[in-house]
C-alpha cells in the first residue's frame, strides 16, 4: 500500500486590527504578492485575481468582505495565507505551497 502524502503544516492565529494592519504593511514592504483572492459571501468561492492588498484590508475592514487569500512569495518560498473575518479578531491560516 502507498503511503499517503503527508498534508502540509498549518499555522494559526487570531489577528486584532493593529496586527492584522501589520501584516498588510509588511506583505506590501517584504513580500512578492503573486494574487489576492476576496471572498464576498460565506457561500461563495473567493474571486480570482481582482483585487489588490490595500483593496483586500479595506474590504475585511469594513465588512465588505468576510475573508481573503493572499499568495506571496517571501525568503524564496511560496506561502498562502487566508484571512476569514471574525466578530472581533481575523483568523489568519498560512501554508507554505
């Protein structure tokens, strides 16, 4: 029997607003961002390609949104991060790709 492919590592936390602002700050200053993804509606896929970080952190903001992916390559490895925004934290979900 073969062996099943091992499911790569997850990181989770719970980012208040500054944090969350951080991140953003940092991912525009450090990171290449290869694609930005909002998910509108809790029943909808996220939308490819469309918007940009400052679009993605405005729409969690205010509530335009309830979640993003964010792909970006920093220290020549490929990550992605979800965002899904929370009453009052957003849950912030990375893997590497």
């Amino acid at each position: 029997m073969a062996e099943a492919p091992a499911l790569p590592t997850l990181h989770v936390a719970e980012l208040d607003d500054a944090t969350l602002d951080a991140l953003f700050t940092d991912l525009g200053a450090l990171a290449r961002v290869e694609s930005v993804r909002l998910k509108l509606t809790e029943d909808a896929y996220a939308e490819r390609g469309v918007s940009s970080l400052e679009q993605a952190r405005e729409a969690l903001r205010t509530g335009r949104c309830v979640g993003a992916q964010l792909c970006y390559t920093h220290g020549g490895q490929t990550w992605l991060d979800t965002l899904i925004r929370g009453p009052k934290t957003t849950r912030l979900t990375r893997r590497a790709v």
